[in-house]
C-alpha cells in the first residue's frame, strides 16, 4: 500500500511542476507550515514539496504522538518544516535543531521567520567530541551526509558538538533523527538519557543490514521498542 501512495505522491509531484512553469509560487504549505522554495533546488525535493510528501513519513509519527510536555531535538533540520511544526505546538523554547550543511540556513531561518517560529538552532554536527569533521553536501540537500555517497559530493569541513553534552543540557524528551546514515556512528556513543520517544529515518540502504541491525540493538540496550503502528518504510518510531 505504501508503494502506490508513493508511485501516486510521485505523479503529483510531476503534475505539480509542470504546473509551476506557468505559476511558479515561491512558497508551499505542509500541515500549515509555509515552506519558501530555495532557488536552484534540485528536481527530487521540489517534486517533494509541490506535492505535498516532504519528510510526510516524519510529520505523521510526530503529529500523532507529540505531547504538550514534550522537549524537541531533532539532528538534520532539512529546510526546517518539522522544526516549525513543533515549535508552533510547544513553542520555540522547547525545540533545539541542528543542521551541518551551511547553505541551509538562510532557509531555515526564512522558514522560521514566515511560520512566526524561533526554535533553538545550531549550524553544527553533534558526535562524540567537539572539533572539526568532514561533511558531504550532495546536489540534493537532503542526502548531504558525514557519508560520501557519490564522487561529485562536495566535502566541506563543519564544526561539531558534542552530543551527549547537548542531550544533558537540554533534557529532551523527544528526538528525531534524519542524518543520512550518520545514525550508525551515532550511537556508538549516544547516551539518550531521559528521552523517551524518538522518531528516526534508518537508513538501511546506506548502513547495510549489519550496522542496522547494531543501531536496533543499541537502541534495545537502552530500554526502547519499535512501535509497530507507527512504521513506515525507512521512518520508525521507538518509545520506552
């Protein structure tokens, strides 16, 4: 079932851009959050965003389990559209994000600025210790990565934070996790302290069955389940 929603959510996205050559609007609207389309973006997330389905898997787990309690962290912002949705929920003083890739945030920030929204934002990696780390920004932003997928990726040096000292400073209770397969290093280190729900893109074709199934584990380790009402294809939900 999944798939034809994806096949027809694709053919929109067709539709929709043949129908921007004469209408060409410089924002869209998902779940009530405007989104400004960034000049020169490439044809995949475009497709995405004209018909409605960017990060869609992401926003229905969180729409249906974000609380009024709850404190957001979310690693890889994108264009900031899940940040924005929760930020108008629990206000932007409960929402930390964080994005590597240094061309997102004058978008980001635009999101922000048209949703009325100002949620706590870092242009940084977290990982395991402060510094410096390569970062690959790949042609369509959203498979920029600390992995380098294709030879054309730029690789640009990001600063980093470090993680666990941010998980104890905020004190979330809710984390979501879209960094390109930048999980699996993750949680070598990650202690999720008091966070309770995370909703996660596990990145299986990148990671390979094996590193899946240690990211799984770890998460196991540390008391959390997947919630099988709340799977998607590669978007999960696990709560302890």
């Amino acid at each position: 079932m999944q798939k034809v929603e994806y096949r027809i959510n694709r053919l929109a996205g067709q539709l929709r851009l043949k129908i921007r050559e004469f209408t060409k609007p410089q924002i869209v609207e998902i779940a009530g959050i405007k989104l400004p389309i960034p000049p020169n973006i490439s044809r995949g997330p475009l497709e995405a965003l004209y018909a409605g389905y960017y990060e869609a898997s992401e926003l229905k787990i969180i729409q249906a389990n974000l609380e009024k309690h709850d404190r957001v962290m979310e690693l890889g912002t994108g264009l900031g559209l899940l940040a924005s949705y929760c930020a108008q929920k629990l206000g932007s003083d409960n929402v930390f994000t964080y994005e590597a890739n240094p061309a997102l945030e004058p978008f980001i920030r635009q999101t922000f600025a048209v949703n009325n929204v100002n949620p706590h934002f870092h242009n940084c990696l977290l990982g395991e210790t402060p510094g410096m780390q390569d970062f690959y920004v790949a042609k369509s932003f959203w498979s920029s990565s600390t992995i380098q997928r294709k030879p054309d990726d730029q690789k640009i040096q990001v600063p980093v934070i470090s993680f666990n000292q941010e998980m104890q400073i905020i004190d979330p209770t809710f984390l979501i996790l879209d960094i390109e397969g930048g999980e699996y290093e993750l949680f070598k280190y990650a202690n999720l302290h008091n966070v309770r729900k995370i909703c996660i893109e596990l990145h299986s074709h990148i990671l390979g069955s094996e590193k899946t199934k240690f990211v799984e584990s770890k998460l196991a380790d540390q008391g959390f389940y997947l919630d099988p009402k709340k799977r998607y294809v590669n978007e999960l939900l696990f709560i302890r």
